[in-house]
C-alpha cells in the first residue's frame, strides 16, 4: 500500500483490483446526521433526567443547585405534586387491562385470519380502520357516545374502549406476521397424536407463539401507559398518569414535575427489559430443546 493514495492491490487471479481505504462522503454525512438525531432526541431527555436530582432550592433550568433526592421524595409525600400516587396506580391498572384484551383478542384474530372466510377484508379493514382517525377525535367521538348514552365517562370504562381502538390495530398486525411462520404440519402431527383442538392450543401452537405473543403484550402496555390524546375527552373525573402529568405542567413549577418524569420513564424501560429478557429466555429454551431432540 503506498503511502500516496492510500490504497492497495489485490491480486485475483491474472487480475489486480485495487481496494480503497478510504471512506466515502456519504459516510460522514450520514454519520453527522445521526449524531444530531441522537442528541435531539436524547438530550432534552437526558437534561430532565439530570435537574430532577436537584436539591430543595433547583430550578427548571440549568445550572443544578446541589444533588439529592428531595423532588422524589415530594412525589410520594405529595405536598407539591398532585395526586401522582393515585394516576400511576390507575395507569397501571389501565394499561394491564387493556394489554391482557389486546392480547386474547390479537390471538384470537390470528387464528381466525388463517383461512379465508367470506367478507374477511371488510373485517380487516374495519378492524385496522381506528389507525386512521386522529386520536384526539375519537377520544371526543367516544366521550360524547357515552354521554348521549347517560354513561359516566371513567378511565376503566370509556378510557378502556378508546385506548383499546389505538392497540388492537398494532396487536393484530403483529400478531399476523407471526402467525405467518407458523407450521401446519405442527398442528396436524400434534392431532395426529391424539390431540383435541384446545391441547393442540395450549400445548403446541401457544408455546410457539410465545415470543411473538409478547411482543403483542408490549405493545398493548406502552401504547395504552402513555396514551393522552385518546383518554383525555374519556377519563372521566380522575387522571391517568399522561393526564397527571399534564395538568402538572399548568400549575408545578418545580423539579418535581422532572422526577415524575424520570421515575416514569424507569418503568418504561424496567417494563421493556423484562419483555424482552423473556423473549430471549424463551427463544434459548426453544433451542436447547431443538438441540436436545436432534
């Protein structure tokens, strides 16, 4: 390799190719717009994580006042936050709920769709056709039908109905590209053995579509813990933890609104590392057992 163009000759046969070193610009131009994306996208984040460790006298902005834990601890005592215990309580509530429903009814759909029936696009359509409409609008659609209809709006009623019209779209999309690697010839070999069709459920298809019936589960929770714009118009009288947290920015102008923040943000990730751990953990144990069978 000279030390002139940086580059050096290969030999391929009677052919010489001579190979490049260098990086093309395209390369560096990609990777500075990565780098400004990363720092948009973290860095608001990573500030809010930073000031919500600040001592009694911090503020909203930069430069930090000292490092403790006080605002956490404002946010379970309550004195300046407001009721952050009962909304995260009611979200989690909520979001289990409607992951568990997401669940059932994107498996039950999965089975469904395997064969064609009559009228099965309408079907899809219809199911997948709450994507289109802005969630704002349909929170207040549903809000005023409940209305009409003399039912009080509350976050384990409407709240559910309207957040459950954002997840099961995504649940059965992804539970139909899972269902698309699955084996007939499991199922027949599993009835073939003596099988009824809730065994071959249970026992064979369930545990096959483990993983992917997880990443449904993740999807049903994040979506619903963090849902604002559909459950605004139909919590009823008592907030959701995104709805806490925005009547906290009218009226908290302290650190604590950061801490509420940063510990929601926590779950978040506790939440997804759990998913994830299991789908690695359940995709081992399918391969030790593949090993073991061979």
């Amino acid at each position: 390799m000279t030390a002139q163009t940086g580059r050096k000759s290969v030999s391929r046969g009677k052919r010489k190719v001579r190979l490049s070193s260098e990086r093309p610009w395209t390369f560096y131009v990609l990777a500075g717009f990565f780098s400004l994306y990363v720092i948009a996208l973290y860095g608001p984040m990573i500030s809010i994580y930073v000031l919500s460790f600040q001592d009694v006298q911090g503020g909203l902005v930069f430069p930090m006042r000292g490092v403790s834990l006080y605002w956490f601890n404002e946010l379970i005592m309550q004195t300046r936050a407001g009721d952050v215990s009962g909304a995260f309580t009611r979200s989690m509530y909520l979001a289990v709920s409607v992951t568990l429903i997401t669940v059932l009814v994107s498996f039950m759909a999965g089975m469904a769709f395997r064969k064609r029936f009559r009228g099965d696009t309408i079907v899809f359509y219809l199911m997948i056709g709450s994507l289109v409409a802005p969630g704002l609008v349909l929170g207040i659609g549903v809000g005023l039908g409940f209305n009409m209809l003399g039912i009080q709006t509350n976050w384990y009623t409407s709240a559910l109905g309207a957040q459950l019209s954002w997840t099961l779209p995504f649940g059965i999309l992804v539970m139909f590209a899972v269902m698309s690697r699955l084996n007939n010839d499991w199922e027949e070999a599993a009835r073939d053995l003596g099988a009824s069709p809730a065994q071959t459920i249970w026992l064979v298809v369930t545990p096959i579509l483990a993983p992917g019936l997880i990443a449904v589960a993740l999807f049903g929770f994040t979506l619903s813990y963090d849902e604002f714009a559909r459950t605004l118009q139909t919590a009823g009288p008592l907030n959701t933890l995104p709805l806490e947290i925005w009547s906290m920015t009218l009226n908290v102008t302290s650190p604590a609104l950061y801490a509420l923040g940063t510990v929601s943000t926590v779950v978040s990730f506790l939440i997804i590392g759990v998913s994830l751990g299991s789908i690695l953990l359940l995709q081992r144990r399918n391969a030790a057992r593949l090993n073991n069978d061979q």
